[in-house]
C-alpha cells in the first residue's frame, strides 16, 4: 500500500442518475482521501452523453477510468462479444493497478468484476441497493448476481429487506453488513430561499396544495398510483398540484395517464433535475408510491429537507418512517389510501408541523451522512486486514 493508503476499486454504472448514483456521490464526496486511494470506474455507454455522474467526479478531482459496457446500442444489432471484453479490461486494469480492495455497485459490476477480482486475489466488497425485478431479463439477471456475490468477501445491504432477500439467495450472514443510505441534514439559509419563485415559475398558485414525487419513473416506482391519488383528491375540491421529478421508462405511460384522466394543468413532468433541493422545497408533501425499495434516497432527502413524508411499506422505509409519528405508511399499489393520507395532511396543520420537524430530527439520529461513510470506512479497512 502505497504511502500506507489502502487503494479501492471503486467500480459503478453511472448511466441514469438515480437514488444509488446519488449514494456513490455522497460517498466520493466524503471519503478520507488521507487514507483510502479510490479509483472510480464507471461501466459507460460510449454512444450516450458524458453522465452528470460522471462531471461531478471531474469536480471532485478524481483521476478515472471507463469501461464500455458494449461498442453499440442494442438497435444496431448484438454486440457478441461485450461480455468477454469488459471482463478482459476489468482484468487489464486491476491487475496493473495493485490494489487492496476491489468495491462493485449493480448487478453488471458483480458479474463481471468479482470473479477477475478473486481470480487476482484482490479483496471484494460490493453494495447491493436492492434488487428490480420487472421482466424475465432483470430476475436473469438477479439470479445471476446473487450467484456471483457468493464469491464476495463482504456485501453492504442497504436495508433488512435486502439483506434477507441475499440469505434466501444463499449468500452465507456471516458476509453481509446492512448500512442503510444517508444524506446530508442541514442546509444553508440560500439554499432553502427559492420556494416561492420555483413555484411562481410553474404557475403554482399560492393556496394550490403540491403534491411532489422526485426518483425514476419505472414501473416498481408506483408512480400511477400516486396519479390516481391525486385525481381522487383533485375531483374532491381540493386544489392540487402534482410534480413529478426524474425521468425514465414509463414517463410516456403516465403522460398518457394525465392526460386521460384529464390532469394536463394540474401535474408537471419536470424530467430530470440535478439540483434536486429547489425542487424538494416546493412540495408540501413528499410521496413515494413504491412497489419496491431498499433505503429510499429521496425520501431521506425529502425529510432532510423538513417535507411531510407519505410512503408505502416496502423495503426499507418502515425503517425510516415511523407511521403517525414522523409521517405516513400506506400499503403499496393502493391509490386510495394514498388519497385518504394526503388529504390528512392537508386538513391538520398540527400533524404536517410534527412530520415536518420529526422528519428531519430522524435523519440527524439515524442517517447522519458522516457516521454513514464512516462504516463504510471501517469495512475498508476490516476487508484489508483480512487479506
């Protein structure tokens, strides 16, 4: 180890920019770099655009390497032997750069690195965010995951759930560490001014009830549901607005939602955003109408940011949110309990105060971003000394 600093592999699939993406940025970002040397190496798509992943490790000053994970999209026609060519250059770079500990994100990261890795004798570590299972190509892809991760040294589940999905896939206890996600609890005063002009920007009235969705918009999201809710409440009185932050599959479906259930000036599909704090503060209420989840970024982000929280049961958010006491827990695919919850909200100004304080007040004792890189830290150095 080079100037006693362990050196890290630090190996990810920066291609969307969703809630994992923004765990590895948070990470990069708070590392001590006194004592860990981290490579990052980013599985890219050389026909797409530079990922904005990938700017904000230029910003950070990281030095880094780029391996493809085909030479052409899929429409073009198969690319035979992409497999074999990311695995020879997985090989290519961790045999030359002597390092200690080899860190994969994702089910193509494992695949494909952590046999080279053992093949090497290099130390494995990989963080499993959860696993999606929406057709026959990604539960192929799972199984073969959860077979590869049995090579692992050491395997961060980012919730109890995915821990226990892990052990069901045969991955022996002993190996797995839950550490669920972090973000960051306090925020400047210029940070959290813009509320008032974001909204006036989207011709948001000021008595207009925002209702604010902020991650992928894919099918094990739920994002439909939550459609539903609002078309509910909508046909109440009430007077609703939907935001709907992030960009994905199923953005054209649940376009064609709104517009059928005849939403077009009430909801605002607002794509993909990087600075997702101005959007968090215009909600009055944040919901996550998931199918599936790990440890949701964008609902910590959102309590962080002092928003009500209304959330399904799955995964690991009923680690995160105590119902009643610091927001909402609502069975997944149920649009009228969503519609029951948001309407609680917003006839008691007393529960939003308490979600609103008690949210944050949770991510300050739970999810402190610094104890977070901490563990991850201590498994560094845990893994190194088992060589």
């Amino acid at each position: 180890m080079g100037l006693n600093k362990i050196k890290v592999a630090y190996i990810i699939t920066p291609i969307s920019f969703g809630g994992a993406e923004r765990v590895n940025l948070n990470f990069l970002r708070q590392v001590d770099r006194n004592h860990f040397d981290i490579l990052p190496i980013f599985l890219i798509r050389p026909w797409e655009k530079e990922p904005y992943f990938v700017r904000e490790i230029n910003r950070f000053g990281f030095h880094y390497e780029t391996v493809p994970v085909a030479l052409k999209p899929r429409s073009s026609g198969k690319d035979h032997f992409r497999l074999p060519r990311v695995v020879y250059r997985f090989y290519s770079i961790l045999r030359k750069g002597s390092f200690d500990l080899v860190h994969t994100h994702g089910y193509f990261a494992d695949i494909c690195a952590l046999p080279v890795a053992r093949l090497l004798g290099i130390c494995t570590l990989s963080t499993c965010h959860g696993f999606i299972s929406g057709d026959n190509k990604l539960r192929t892809y799972n199984k073969l995951d959860k077979y590869f991760l049995r090579l692992c040294g050491k395997i961060i589940a980012v919730s109890e759930e995915v821990r226990n999905e892990l052990i069901r896939g045969g991955i022996k206890d002993s190996k797995i560490f839950v550490i669920p996600n972090a973000v960051e609890s306090s925020f400047s005063e210029a940070e959290l001014s813009h509320r008032n002009d974001k909204r006036f920007s989207l011709n948001i009235a000021p008595d207009d009830f925002v209702v604010g969705y902020l991650g992928r918009l894919s099918q094990e999201k739920g994002v439909n549901y939550l459609i539903d809710a609002v078309s509910e409440i909508r046909d109440s009185g009430v007077q609703v607005k939907l935001v709907i932050v992030g960009d994905g599959p199923e953005r054209e479906s649940l376009e064609h939602k709104v517009k059928n259930n005849g939403l077009e000036n009430l909801v605002v599909f607002a794509g993909f955003q990087e600075d997702i704090k101005i959007w968090l503060q215009i909600f009055d209420v944040f919901v996550l109408p998931s199918l599936t989840e790990g440890t949701p970024m964008a609902l910590l982000e959102a309590m962080a940011m002092r928003v009500p929280v209304i959330a399904t049961a799955v995964g690991g958010v009923p680690q995160v949110v105590n119902d009643q006491k610091n927001g909402l827990l609502v069975p997944p695919g149920d649009h009228q309990a969503i519609s029951n919850a948001l309407n609680m909200l917003k006839n008691n100004s007393e529960l939003y105060g308490i979600f609103a304080k008690a949210g944050v007040n949770t991510i300050k004792a739970k999810f402190s971003i610094d104890k977070w890189c901490r563990k991850i830290e201590k498994l560094y150095l845990l893994s190194d000394n088992s060589r």
